[in-house]
C-alpha cells in the first residue's frame, strides 16, 4: 500500500513539476535573461544568416533580429509607446515544434497545455510590457496585417538561462500575425486623413482594402498594369496642406521606371500602379504606412505624414 502511495506522490511530483516548467516557459515570453559572451552571439548570427540563406528565406536583419515577411501588410508598423495586438507561435530557430502560441489551432494541433497558454492574442503597450528584447524589436519591423517570422540570437531572446523547456543560449524563431497598432500618433495622422477627405468631399467608396484612396482623373481602355511589369512614371508629391515636394517628385519632363510590386517610389504609390494603365493619371492619398513612415525622410517628410500623389504612367513594358 505505501509502494502505491509513494508512486501516487511521485506521479503527482512530476506532474506538478511540469506544470511548473509550462507556467516558467509562458512568463519566459515576457522576461528576458542572463546575457552571454560576445563570441556566442556573433557566431549564433552567423548560424541564423546560414540557416536563412540555406532555407532561401528573404529577410532584413536588424541588430539581433532578422524578420522574414511571410504575408505582405498594409498597416502601420508599431513603435515604442504604441499598443499592439498580435498572435504568435514560438519555435527553436530550426524547430518545426512549437515551444508556446497563443493559436488555437496550434495548441489543439499540437496537444499543447492550456493551463498556462491561452488562445487569446496577446496586447502589449511596446516599451510598457517587459517582452524579450528581440520580440519587441520584432514586433516594431512587421507593418499591421503582417504574417511575419522573426529570428533572433539567444542575447535578445532568453539569455544564457533556461527557461522551461528552452535551453540555455537558444536562438528563437516566432511567427507573428499583428492584428492591431494604435497610438496618438497614429490617431492624430488618421484624423488628419479623415479631415482632408471631408473638406474635399473625396469619396469614402475609393478607400481602398489596402488604406489608401485612389482617385481615377484620366483613365483609358487598356490593360493594367501587373506584378512584374516595368512602369514608366512621372509624379509629383504634396503633403496635404498643398505644399510641393520636389525633392521626390519626378518632373513632367522626366520619365522613372518602377517594376511593380517592389514598393518603389512608396509602398501606397506602387500599390496604385495595379490599377492603372498606360496613359492613366491619378491621385492617390496614402497613410504614412504607406509611404515614409514613422521615421519619415530626413528633412523632407515627417513622421507619420501623409502624403497626396498625383500620378501619370506613362507606358508599360510587359513582363
């Protein structure tokens, strides 16, 4: 009798033990550890660049942190101060078997305990919540929308420390889906968006699905323009107060190419190529998701400015 006893405490003991690991593991997201020698972290960056290269993964790297776009967003990208809403899954670095998620299908897929990971998306006021450095520095490179993955060495993840079933000096991997960015900034450029529309009686029906209004002024019967083909433009750029910024506009007596679906001159501009053809002019208001930003262009653009373009494609050559 004491030997069933005794096995009922041990089992219990275990299970205890791992719920405590599970629970150690969930606040980990949230808390960053023990730093580690400079070596490790310069060859873990050299391990991720050749994991990412190998894998022909497309990606920025930012300090730390290297962010792979898996689905493109049209939303602002958030910053220190902003609240964010987002879905995450957590894996080792070259892992296939998630670590922790906030996912529902995830969890279920993979048997993962919900006492401690809920399915419920995560909200953080960035700079407020003690993330890992490495997912708030992630989190600030993916636009709202975004289905991204971010990875990072183990100096911006949980350190030289384990942290439940992550071992010591681990480089992580999180793929990430932000739902939500908001801040004062963003609502004051969203009001002055919105005042401009009204007072110039723009028509809400030309928002379009990407957050930026495309308003057709000569329109011609062709075909339009498709991912890959080379546009040539001409353009000029305002702010929405009307003033002129030549510095990147381009004259009526030159000519830019632009192959669509780069993002160049401004994300909302190219955006505004698909629905275009040659001859086609039009203006086309952008949120500075769209454009420049919440770093904005050195002395020309400011952060979180809006800018209105008005466009002429010149000609398509076909891809």
């Amino acid at each position: 009798m004491n030997h069933y006893f005794n096995a009922i405490q041990v089992l219990k003991y275990n299970f205890l033990e791992m719920k405590i690991w599970l629970y150690i593991s969930a606040i980990a997201l949230l808390v960053s550890c023990t730093a580690e020698n400079g070596d490790i972290i310069t060859a873990q960056n050299t391990a991720l660049q050749s994991y990412l290269r190998s894998h022909n993964i497309t990606y920025e790297q930012v300090g730390s942190v290297f962010h792979a776009i898996q689905s493109k967003g049209y939303g602002y990208k958030p910053t220190l101060g902003d609240t964010v809403v987002f879905n995450y899954t957590e894996y080792l670095y070259n892992g296939n078997t998630p670590i922790m998620s906030n996912v529902l299908d995830t969890i279920e897929r993979n048997h993962i305990d919900t006492t401690f990971f809920k399915p419920i998306s995560t909200t953080v006021i960035l700079g407020q919540s003690n993330l890992i450095g490495g997912l708030r520095d992630g989190l600030m490179l993916l636009q709202q929308g975004e289905v991204g993955d971010i990875y990072m060495t183990s100096d911006v993840g949980y350190g030289a420390k384990e942290a439940g079933p992550v071992p010591a000096n681990s480089m992580l991997h999180f793929r990430i889906q932000i739902l939500y960015v908001n801040g004062a900034s963003i609502q004051n450029e969203k009001a002055s968006i919105s005042n401009y529309i009204s007072s110039n009686s723009i028509s809400a029906t030309t928002l379009q699905s990407q957050g930026y209004y495309f308003i057709p002024l000569t329109l011609h019967v062709d075909t339009l323009a498709t991912l890959g083909d080379t546009v040539y433009v001409h353009y000029n750029c305002y702010t929405l107060d009307g003033t002129s910024l030549s510095a990147i506009s381009v004259s009526n007596n030159n000519l830019a190419s632009f192959v669509v679906g780069k993002g160049k001159p401004v994300q909302g501009v190219d955006l505004a190529f698909l629905q275009m053809a040659s001859r086609d002019t039009a203006e086309v208001i952008l949120p500075s998701c769209l454009a420049y930003g919440n770093a904005g262009l050195t002395d020309i653009v400011g952060p979180y400015q809006p800018l209105r373009y008005t466009v002429v494609l010149d000609s398509i050559k076909r891809h």
